[in-house]
C-alpha cells in the first residue's frame, strides 16, 4: 500500500492537470478541480510520516531503462520533508492565485493551472528519486514544465527571461550534474542513494572534490554564483509563480537535491574526513554576502526578492558542506523555515501589484495605512527572513551556526551574522516606510488585494510564526537524516 502510494503521489498532479485542461472552460470548476488536487497530494504524502517516523524506506521499483540504472522511487525523512511543504504551499499557492490571476486579468489561466501542477508532479519525483538517475530525470522534467510558467506573459521581456531560465538551468546539468552522475556511476557501480553514501574508499579526495563541485554547480537551482542569474530573470513570470516555484519547488529542489547526495552519495563522514568540499564551502559563503549586497541596491521589490533567495539558498548549501550533525540538521529546517517566509513575501509582492499597481520599493511609501494586512504580513515574513524571533527562520540559522563553530568555522558563525544584519537592511525598510513615511500620492485610495490573496497570506504568515514556537515536527525529521 505505501509503495503504491509513491506512483499516486507522483501521477496524482498530472491527473489534476488533465482534469484542469478538460474543465477549462469554466473557471469555477477548473480551480475547484486544482484544490481538490493539492489536498489529495496533502493527504497522501501525510500517509508517509507514520512509516518514516517508525524507521522505514518504502521504495518502489518503475522501470529499469539501462542495467544497473533503474527508474524508482523511495521515501526517506529528507524527501518527506520537501513533499509536504511543497504540497502544502502548493494548495496556498493555489488558492493565492485564483485571487492574483483573476484580479490582474491574467491570460491563458487554464495553460497556467495545467503547467503548474505537472510542475509539482516533477518536483514530488524530485523529492522521492531513489538513485541520481531518477532525480536527474525528474530534475530535467522540472526545468521544461516551468518554462512555459516563466514565459506565461508572452511578452519580448517574458521571452529573454526564459531564454536566460532555460539556458543556465539547462546547460549546468547537462554539462555538469549529467557528468557527476555518470561519473559517480562509473566509481561506484550504482547511483543508488544510501545511508553513509556510496563513495567511500572508492577514489581520491582531489577526485571527491571535483565530484562534489560538478554536483554544487550542476544543480543550477541551487543559484551558487557564478550560476544565478536565472532566478532574477525568471522574475518576469506572475506572482503565484515567482512564489511556489521560485520561493519553494525551483529553487528548493536545486538545494534539496545537494543535501540529499551530501547524505547519501558521498556520506557525512567521508567529506567531513577529507576537507575536499572547503571551496565549495566559500563559494556558499561569497553567494550569501555578495547577493545581499546585490539585494541592497535593487529598487524593483520582485528582484529584490529574488536576490535574497540567491543568498538564502547558499545558506543550505554552507550546511551540506559543512557535513556535520548541526550543520545538515540546519539545512534542513532552513528548507522549511525559509519556503513559508519567502513565498509570504512574495504573495505580498503580487497583492501590492494587483491592489496598487506598484512594483518598486521606491513607491511603497505610505502604503501600509491602506494594505495594513498585506505589509503586516510583509513584516512578520521579513523577520523571519532576517532569522529574528518570535519568527520561524531563527531556527536554521542557529543549528548553521552551531555546524559552522562545531565545524571550527568561527567566520562562517559570522558571515551568517552578517546576512542577518543584510536581510534586516534589505527587507525592514520596506514595511517601515510603507507604514510611517508619507505617501506622494496622498489623494489615491487603495485597497487590499482579493480575498484569496489575504487568505493565503495569513496562511503562510501564520506559519512564520507558528514554526518559531511549534519546531519540533521540522526538527524531527531534521534529526533522522543524522542518525
């Protein structure tokens, strides 16, 4: 029964996606159906915590294209975890954009609905690969299925940002990802993912670093410079996508993704015995600062946002890398913690273009005395963005600082520091000037966006703060990845 709940999850959102395609016609029926949808995939990834919990892997065989090389799937607390936030903001996202499509009279709404959910279809493979092969297959399905989403406007500038999506995206795994794991096959005679990884004694440590560097830079949804510059392009895409795939599925599979094969391909011990990994560990630490920076100067709020992302993925990059209990345990719940602030902060972004048609912080003067709910909300994400209590995002970067002296890394105790006091400089100015400074257009009235933007935006502002004093479901399966 549970492995055959592995294939539904899966199948379970194309399912959804034809059902939206054949119910096009009528609006209504159409989002019901994609409702309907993300709460089936909610309750059937929940039929796996029991299992997980309790110590097992259920996994099941697909197909095996290639000897040796099977497509299939299995369960495990890392993918666990990415399911169900990807599941649950999927449904809050769904909702959120029956509001921002409708509101801003989006084109093509049905395309968008289909597209979106054959998205979470690839991410849930994502998240339940049971060797490289499948990961890298469901990785691939994930870049193409969000392009038409990236590109949805149609639009000269829409098109450029795809191009730039597609290219960077596209070229990295094919040139690097698509080595190391052929590679890694070559070494260990499988791409199996297993508890202490596989790679021990088979190679150098020069060749161990080399691997670990075609993994980092080859899964370009991490966004480690120099391989960015997609996730501000992909900025041209509407709100409900620059929030689920670009705060959550996107991104969060590229740094998923690098957790799971730190874990299981390499093996805890293994890198943290040969320091191989140490460049990468600076380029994780370089990305957070230098895309703060980068965030400080940047006017258009989407952008803005965007860079931040860059920054805040590194930081479950630095945890990978640092291979240790507290260091992989931070990675993980800052997986969690930071996919509920930031897909707030988007929602945010979209509710203030559809409410007051404004996209730059420069505008956002005074506008909080009219969208309290909206940049209140905005507030309460940005500090747990900032890692500040009573928010949720303090939890991550206290276990990555707790990795990085563990590790006896004291300056990555403080570039953590310093992101922090960067996130508080890039992000609370926003709600600040938006409710004590005056406005230039005092005689425009605005209003708050439509009612389902304002539900999912509590939704996930809730959850900031819940996290922050109900953690322990988060850090439970954190744990398990360490034992």
């Amino acid at each position: 029964m549970t492995e055959s709940a592995l294939v539904w999850i899966v199948l379970t959102p194309l399912v959804g996606a034809l059902a939206v395609l054949l119910t096009g016609r009528w609006p209504n029926l159409r989002e019901a159906v994609s409702l309907i949808t993300g709460g089936g995939l909610i309750a059937q990834v929940m039929t796996l915590i029991s299992p997980v919990l309790a110590g097992e892997s259920p996994s099941i065989l697909l197909v095996t294209p290639v000897p040796g090389v099977p497509l299939a799937l299995q369960i495990e607390p890392l993918g666990l975890l990415f399911a169900l936030i990807a599941a649950v903001l999927w449904v809050a996202t769904t909702v959120y954009a029956i509001g921002y499509m409708r509101g801003h009279g989006e084109q093509h709404q049905t395309r968008f609905y289909a597209f979106f959910a054959i998205a979470i279809s690839a991410t849930m493979g994502v998240a339940l690969a049971q060797n490289l092969f499948t990961l890298f297959l469901f990785y691939e399905l994930l870049t193409l299925s969000t392009y038409p989403l990236v590109t949805h406007a149609g639009t000269d500038e829409a098109k450029r940002g795809g191009r730039v999506y597609l290219g960077i995206l596209m070229g990295t795994s094919m040139g690097f990802l698509l080595l190391a794991v052929i590679w890694t096959w070559h070494l260990a005679g499988t791409t199996g993912f297993h508890p202490g990884g596989i790679l021990a004694g088979k190679t150098s440590p020069l060749v161990l670093g080399v691997l670990y560097a075609l993994f980092a830079f080859g899964i370009g949804k991490a966004a480690l410079m120099p391989f960015h510059r997609w996730l501000p392009a992909a900025m041209v895409a509407p709100t409900p996508v620059s929030a689920l795939l670009h705060a959550v599925a996107v991104v969060k599979a590229g740094v998923f993704a690098i957790l799971k094969i730190t874990i299981y391909i390499f093996g805890l011990d293994l890198l943290s015995g040969t320091g191989a990994t140490t460049p990468i560990l600076w380029v994780a630490a370089i990305t957070i600062i230098g895309a703060s920076l980068i965030a400080l100067h940047q006017d258009n709020l989407k952008r803005r946002l965007a860079y931040s992302t860059i920054s805040q993925l590194s930081y479950v990059v630095l945890g990978a890398v640092l291979a240790n209990a507290a260091g992989i345990a931070g990675a993980a719940v800052h997986i969690a913690t930071h996919a509920v602030g930031k897909i707030t902060l988007f929602f945010c972004a979209g509710a203030i273009l559809v409410a007051a048609h404004k996209t730059r912080v420069s505008e956002l003067d005074g506008l909080g005395r009219q969208m309290p709910i909206t940049m209140g909300a905005f507030l309460i994400a940005s500090l747990s963005i900032a890692g500040l209590p009573p928010t949720a995002g303090l939890w991550g970067k206290w276990y990555l600082s707790l990795g990085a002296l563990d590790a006896g890394y004291g300056v990555l105790a403080g570039v953590l520091m310093l992101s922090t006091l960067l996130n508080i400089a890039y992000l609370l100015p926003i709600p600040l000037r938006a409710f004590f400074a005056r406005g230039t257009d005092q005689g425009e009235q605005w209003h708050e966006a439509p009612l389902p933007c304002l539900v999912a935006i509590c939704f996930t502002t809730i959850a900031c703060v819940a996290l922050f004093f109900f953690p322990e479901p988060v850090y439970q399966l954190a744990s398990m990845l360490v034992r």
